[in-house]
C-alpha cells in the first residue's frame, strides 16, 4: 500500500514548480517519487488548465504559477490558489517569492 499523503501528485508538482520556476522534470519526478514521464503529463495537465506557463529560457524552461485561478476542491467549495501555496510552502521560502505571491504570482 502507498504510504499516506494529503496532496495529489499536481498539487506536489504545483509546489515543486512554486518552490522552484526553473526546476527540471526529473528533479520534479525525484523530488516527488514518480517517473519523468508522469511528471511531463501532470505538468502538461497544469499548463493545459491554465495554473501554468511555460516560458522557454535557452535550453531550459521557466514556469509560473497563475495563483488567480481558483482551486476546485471535491466539496464544490473553490480556494483562493494563492492562499493555498502561501500555506503549503516552506518556511525557509525566499522573500521574493512570498512577495511574489503577494503580488498575485509566483515566479
């Protein structure tokens, strides 16, 4: 049996990305415990959905988070994206990137 988590794999990826806008698919899948193709389908997913873009910076890519976008939750109840993430990120996260959010996005 798998052991016990609150978040789904987009929501570990969502962090991944929050924590680092120019992290790579297998650090993703590393960091998360799941094969670099799965992480390219759940990033595709986020970025199909409108709570990622993708940037391209040289040979590698660049993401933000839209925290605009509400966050469907089973209970028909939407959370503020932006709350979410400001809840769910490290303590140890830079300033920028809390003042970032606070701006309405993360870099």
């Amino acid at each position: 049996m798998p052991p016990f988590a609150f978040l789904t794999n987009h929501g570990a990826v969502l962090l991944c990305i929050a924590e680092d806008p120019s992290i790579r698919m297998r650090e993703i899948a590393a960091t998360i415990e799941i094969t670099e193709r799965a992480a390219q389908r759940i990033v595709s997913d986020l970025i199909d959905t409108g709570y990622v873009e993708r940037a391209r910076t040289g040979r590698r890519n660049s993401y933000t988070i839209n925290t605009e976008l509400p966050v469907r939750l089973p209970s028909q109840r939407d959370v503020d994206l932006n709350a979410l993430l400001s809840v769910l990120m490290p303590s140890g996260s830079t300033t920028a990137r809390r003042e970032g959010m606070e701006a309405g996005a993360v870099q």
